[in-house]
C-alpha cells in the first residue's frame, strides 16, 4: 500500500462472526479513521474529506483559519475553537456566531 493512500487511513469496517467470517448484519458499518496515518500535505488537498482530517489533526498547530479552509463550515469550527480556549472569565463576554 501507498502511504498516505485511502487503504492506509481510512478503513471501512463491518461485523463479522469470528468462525465463518460471514458478515453479521450488512446495515451496520463503521469508518475508522487513523488520523496518524493521513500525511497528505497542504497542497495535495483534493476533497472536503481531506480538508476535515487535515483540519482535525492540525488544529492545534493553528493559530488563525488558513486559506485553504475559507469555508463557513471550517470558519465555524475555528470560531468553537477559539471559544474553547478561553477563560471562564473570558467566555461569559463572547457569543459565538
């Protein structure tokens, strides 16, 4: 496998019973996600899917919304952010748009 391919961090699992191997229940997934794993850079950001696990693993190396992420779903998490880091002191006076 490729690193930083879609086999090597993102994983679509489902229930299966351990003797037969058969799957248990077809409507029942799960996507895991090995955030480590994802080493896509900046610049090699095609998808939203891409950009949310970039975001998710470096938000806290961020300390303002690059340009990359100009969207207002991405503007709206660094806005909650923001607000999480703040004081108790401090967050009484803040509204979050």
């Amino acid at each position: 496998m490729e690193v930083g391919s879609s086999a090597n961090y993102l994983h679509d699992i489902c229930l299966c019973t351990r003797e037969s191997g058969e799957i248990f229940y077809d409507k029942l997934g799960y996507t895991y996600i090995e955030l480590r794993n994802f080493v896509k850079t900046e610049t090699e950001l095609e998808t939203d899917l891409d950009r949310w696990l970039h975001v998710l693993k470096h938000l806290n190396h961020m300390d303002r919304i690059p340009v990359y992420l100009r969207k207002p779903i991405f503007e709206k998490l660094f806005n909650i952010a923001e607000y999480s880091n703040l004081t108790k002191e401090e967050k009484p006076c803040t509204i979050v748009a």
